[in-house]
C-alpha cells in the first residue's frame, strides 16, 4: 500500500486540492438533513415560524402579552416595535435585541395560546382540546385588558405565572416551550399572512438546499474529473517507467520474469492501480470526513440515540475484519493465476501451426481450460465473499434504521424529539455507516491492489545485469576501426552450473570474414550475444579496437554494429521503416541499396505498393526467407563497422544465399564479419573458421586447413557436401 500512496505523492497539489474539494462536499451533503429537519419541522409543523417573537403583531395582542411580561420585559417590547400603522399592526425593528425577546416572550405566548384554546372549547361545550381561532384569541386579549384595570391585576396575574411555572418540571417546561410558535402562528393567521410566511421560509430554505446541492454537485464533478487525471497521470508514469526499465534489461531479466508477466504487470496490473487511486482519492478520501461530521453533528444533538450508531459501526468493523481474513490471501493468488492464463494462452496462439500439425488441440484445450478454470474457482471466491457480504450490510443498516424509529418514537412521544430531528438523526446515522461501507468497500480491493503495486515495483526495482560504466571510454580515432578480439573468454548463464563457453580466444578483423561453425546447442548464438553485451562474460574480456565492451555505453557500442538475429524479427510499419529501423540518417537510397544486396529488391517490386508494403506485427504476412532478408538489409542499411550474422541465411535457397554472399562480400570490404552458421557452404570462403564443440574452440582456421587437421569440422562437412565438392575422389576411381 505504501508503494500507492507513494505514487500518490508525486501529485500532492492535486490530492491536496481533492481533499480541499471534498471537505466543501461533505460540509455540503451534511448540512443537507439539517434543511431537511427544518422544512419538516418549521417549515411544515410551525408554519415556517422560526421564532416565538413575532415579526409582525397587533397592537391588541402584543398589550396581551405585555400583561403576561414583568415591566422590564413589557418596556423592551414595546421599545422594539414599531408605532401601529392604519391596521394596528406594529412591526418587529431590524436592530431590535431577537435573543432577549425570545425569553420575555416564550411564556406569555404559551400562557395566551393555553387560554385561548381554553376559550374555544368554553364556546364549543366541550372539555376536549380545540384549535382556537383568531376570534378566540382577540377574545382572551379584550378579557386580559379588562381585567388589567383592576388596582393589583397585574402584580397577581405575574405571582400567579411564576408560581404555576415553578411547579412544572424541565420537561414540561421544554414541552410548552415548544408550544410558544402555536401564538405565533394563531397570530399571523389573524392578520391574514400565515400561508405567506410559510411559503416564504420553505422557498427559503428550499432555495438554500438546492443551492448546496447544485455546490455539491459541481464539487463532486471536480473531485472525479481530478480524480482522474491523477490516476490516468500514474498509469502513464508506471507504465513509461516498467517499459523504460524492460527496454533496458538483458535477456536473464527477460527470462527471470517472463514476457506473459510482463506483459500482465504492464497492463493489468497498472489497470489495477489506477482504479484503486481513482477509488482512493474519491471515497477513501471523503469516508472518513464524512463519518467524522457526521458524528460531529450526531453528538452536538440531544437526541440520546448516539449508542446506536456505535453498535452499528461496531458490527460493521467486525464484519469487515473476517471478510479480510478470508478473502486477502485469494487475492494474492489471483494475480498469480493471470499470469498463469496469459502464458498458457500466449505459449498456445503463437504455437498453433505445430500445434495443429501434432494434432494437440485437445491437449491445449484442456491445458488452456486447467489454468481457466483456477482463475475462475479463485474468481467466485472472491466474488461470493464480496457478495456475501453486501446482506450483511444491508441487514445492519436496517437494523440501524429500526433501532432509531423505535427508539426515537419513544422519545417524540415523550416530547424530547420532532420528526425533521428523527429524519436528520437517521440520515447521519446512514452517512455514518456509508463512509464505513466504503472504506470496507476499499479494503477488499487494496490487498488486490497492493500486489499489483509490488509486482510493477519489483520490476521497476530490479536491476538490468548489463548497464552503462560510470566513466566509459571512446574508440580510440586513431586506429583501425572495427577489431574485435575475445581475451580468454568463459560464460555461464545465471543459475547454471556448468559454463555455456571455456576460453573462447580470437580475434575478427576488418575486411575479414569471421565463421562460426558447430553442432546445435554447443554456444555458437551464445558466443556472439557476447558482443553486443545481450550478456556479460562471466571471466576474460571482450573487445572493440582494444577497447572492452564492459567500459563502453551501449549507444556507443550498438552503434558500431549491424546485427541480424536468427529469428528474423520485422515491426509493424512499412517495408521502408523497417529497413530505416537503424536511425534517421539511413536515406531511401540506402534502403534500396540494402534490400538489392540482401536479394529483396525482386519481391518488394512485386507488391502493389512497393517499399511502402505493409509490414504485420512480427511480420506475419511475408515468408521466413523474405523476412530473414528484409532482416539483412535492415542491418546493411545501417553501414556498421561490424556486422553479426547469427545464422541469418538459414531460410535462404542455395541460390538466393549464394547471390546475396557475393552482394555482400563486396558491400562488407572493409568491415568486420561474423558469421554463425549451420551449413559449410555459408562459411567455406570465410577467412577464419571456429570450430566449436561444448562451448570449447576445438579448431580454427581455414576451410582447407581445418580439413586437414579438425576432426569435428570434417564430420560436419561430409555431412552436407558431396566428395566432388570436396574435392577428393569417389572410392574406386
């Protein structure tokens, strides 16, 4: 995990500001449930009445409720209103003191709205509660001042509050309390603007939640848009890096971590941890912000119901906690499994000629279905674990939700609680147990993740055996260019026990051709992979010009050569770039030039478009000798010092090869030549032959002179030529 966050860090200014974003949509998506509570409970229940001081009040009730105030109380009032206009209506002044109000009239609105509730049900006969009108209520206020004349009136009638409030207990109390908006809103209904108050404060603060919401929005589209600039930003950082070091790596790390591997840690892999950081930066980020706020608000309220929550996060931990035990290790071996199916499958389709020519379908079909079926066995693992555990969620948050309706129902009916604070205490507790489902959510996929990030990081890490000297050192200028001379040269391949070449020891000259000849599997391909540094030699050197190619950089040293592989390799192009593969300065005279000497000039000019032709992948569609030859001219095109050819004639007819030998005998006059070959004709006018047995030099020399003193090279060449081509006589002549 430390390896994401890693690659996390390279764009700390865009997580930071992700973060920044996130913080701004969680205060968002919690401040929502607070409008909610409102416009069920004010908005809804108190008619959009906020307060239990009247913005507006006639002058009859407002000298009610003074009569209920003590004089302190009664002068602040009538300071804060407004003289009556034509209506007798006073007006609430904007710099009137709301907090002091609100306790001078919280009891007599209770008192009022008590009485005039009493008095409508005087007037209807009836002992039960009834609703009282605006008449009721300018009734109670006309008794209220008549009986205010009376010497003493009002002295009683506030001895009389103050004893029958002390009497009442804290809940009680709170109960009226709540009961003060009642006057309020029997007062606005009196003048006629109740329905334009509530319609106001629900437009209000309908208006503000949809202003969040379009905010949240807008956060939440930058969040993602960030989100995935930073991933798709690491997926192309991770993958420029792993090519970066696979360009560079020798054939031993080639074949340490596979091609199938390498391919799958290039693009699944790296797929894997750019869904993870998108996953990372949009929920990882925003779970914990959100949980915490929603706490937050969860314990600033008195709702008693907070143990709720933390028996559901509780069991939710608990769940998460076994999942992860479970299905952690599957993970693991999951990507094992995939790269397992991309060999198999890649081993299948690019065998599938000698595999139909054996007539092993079945057999690949099984072998292919073996690996198949692993990867889907692990697969439904971990999907059934995964889905396994979406009921559990869901029957912890529903037991969640029927823990607070049960529970707050108690409390609503106990008067401690309204219906918007039990809607706003459920919606926290979900965005509660959200941000925990997500975080489960992302610990299932992290472990996944996390052994993607250190497969890419183990191959980013690994070191290339072939690198460039500290210091390197220059072909010296003054000398002939293009000597090549192995110093006692021994190699051993990583792992083995046994050396693949003992003292190899010769030396290739310009104007010279070098052949390499022996039978299959005695080092031949190895001895000259040791040139262009494909491998190191394990004891003595090799050399350029007196120069070891260990002290050289690969550029220097690569430039100096022309190598044609004994698999012929083309890239997806034109015959024209893969002849100008060797660099910018090859001209299209060059090419031309190349493909005449390497005998390919006949089947280009047969194809419609020439050198413009083009070229498949791994150049499926043109033969083995077409390819072999299109593989020479990419070299000879190059004009190198020194030419490497490893067996590159083998898919040539007698008569191409021996046409493009003289071609190139005459093109390679003053360059280095070495040639590994299978057959005694390729090699019979080289200048010096080696002789190779079990990685041993067991003859060098001429083709003469090794008939007449190599044993192993005379066994080769009766073998392919006939005893007129060797000019000895037929037995019995």
């Amino acid at each position: 995990m430390t390896k994401i966050f890693k690659q996390l860090g390279r764009h700390w200014a865009a997580c930071l500001a992700v973060v920044v974003l996130l913080i701004v949509q969680a205060y968002c998506d919690l401040s929502l449930p607070d409008y909610t509570s409102k416009i069920v409970d004010t908005g809804i229940q108190q008619g959009g009445i906020e307060s239990p001081v009247p913005d507006t009040v006639r002058s009859t009730t407002l000298q009610a409720l003074e009569l209920l105030m003590s004089e302190d109380d009664a002068a602040l009032t009538d300071e804060a209103y407004s003289d009556p206009d034509a209506d007798g209506v006073r007006t609430l002044k904007p710099d009137a003191d709301t907090a002091a109000l609100e306790n001078a009239f919280t009891t007599p609105d209770v008192v009022l709205y008590m009485a005039a509730a009493k008095n409508a049900a005087t007037a209807a006969g009836t002992t039960d509660t009834v609703a009282p009108t605006a008449y009721d209520l300018d009734a109670v206020a006309t008794q209220l001042a008549a009986a205010s004349q009376a010497p003493g009136a009002r002295e009683m009638l506030q001895s009389q509050l103050t004893d029958g409030l002390a009497q009442l207990d804290e809940t009680v109390a709170d109960s009226l309390s709540s009961q003060a908006m009642l006057l309020v809103a029997l007062e606005y209904d009196a003048q006629g603007i109740a329905h334009d108050v509530q319609m106001s404060y629900l437009l209000r603060t309908g208006g503000q939640m949809l202003a969040l919401t379009l905010l949240m929005v807008a956060v939440a589209v930058a969040v993602g848009f960030i989100a995935s600039r930073v991933s798709a930003a690491i997926g192309r950082d991770l993958r420029r890096d792993v090519f970066r070091t696979v360009v560079g790596y020798s054939n031993a790390e080639i074949e340490k971590f596979s091609t199938a591997s390498l391919i799958t840690r290039t693009t699944n892999d790296i797929q894997q941890v750019q869904f993870v950081c998108v996953i990372l930066l949009r929920m990882v980020a925003y779970a914990p912000i959100l949980g915490i706020g929603g706490i937050m608000h969860v314990a600033s309220g008195n709702t008693g119901l907070e143990w709720i929550i933390f028996v559901a996060v509780a069991a939710l931990l608990a769940l998460i906690a076994v999942l992860m035990n479970v299905a952690m290790p599957k993970f693991k071996q999951m990507q094992v499994l995939v790269d397992r199916l991309n060999l198999v499958s890649r081993e299948i389709l690019t065998g599938i000629m000698p595999i139909r020519a054996f007539s092993r379908e079945e057999f690949e079909e099984k072998r292919f279905d073996r690996a198949n079926t692993d990867l889907m066995k692990t697969q439904l693992f971990t999907n059934r674990t995964m889905v396994a555990m979406m009921p559990f969620m869901t029957l912890i948050m529903n037991g969640t939700s029927l823990l607070i309706v049960w529970f707050g129902g108690k409390a609503m009916d106990l008067g401690n609680m309204q219906v918007g604070e039990m809607i706003a205490f459920i919606t926290y507790t979900m965005q509660i147990v959200m941000s925990f489902l997500m975080l489960s959510m992302v610990a299932v996929m992290l472990p996944r993740a996390g052994v993607a990030a250190d497969r890419i990081d183990e191959v980013i890490k690994t070191p290339s055996a072939i690198h460039d000297p500290a210091a390197p050192k220059a072909l010296p200028a003054d000398s002939t260019h293009g000597v090549v001379a192995f110093h006692d040269v021994s190699f051993r391949y990583p792992g083995s026990d046994e050396d693949a070449l003992e003292h190899i020891s010769f030396t290739a000259r310009p104007g010279e051709t070098t052949a390499i000849i022996g039978s299959t599997g005695c080092g031949k391909s190895t001895l000259l992979n040791l040139i262009p540094r494909f491998y190191d030699a394990t004891e003595g050197s090799v050399t350029i010009d007196g120069v070891d190619v260990r002290d050289m950089t690969q550029a220097q040293l690569h430039d100096e050569l022309g190598y044609v592989p004994q698999k012929g390799v083309l890239f997806s192009g034109t015959i024209t770039s893969n002849l100008k593969f060797g660099g910018d300065h090859i001209t299209d005279a060059d090419a031309e030039q190349a493909a005449e000497i390497a005998q390919a000039t006949e089947f280009i000019s047969a194809k419609p478009e020439g050198f413009d032709s083009p070229i498949a992948q791994g150049g499926s569609n043109v033969s083995g000798g077409q390819k072999q030859r299109l593989s020479i001219a990419r070299a000879i095109a190059k004009h190198p010092q020194i030419y490497l050819f490893d067996d590159s004639f083998s898919a040539l007819d007698y008569k191409t090869d021996v046409a493009l030998r003289r071609a190139l005998k005459a093109k390679t006059d003053n360059a280095t030549v070495i040639i590994v070959a299978q057959r005694i004709s390729t090699v019979l006018h080289a200048n010096q032959i080696l002789v190779l047995d079990e990685g041993r030099i067991v003859g060098k020399g001429t083709h003469a002179q090794l008939m007449e003193s190599c044993p192993a090279y005379q066994e080769i060449a009766r073998s392919q030529l006939s005893q007129k081509e060797l000019n000895l006589q037929k037995e019995g002549e």
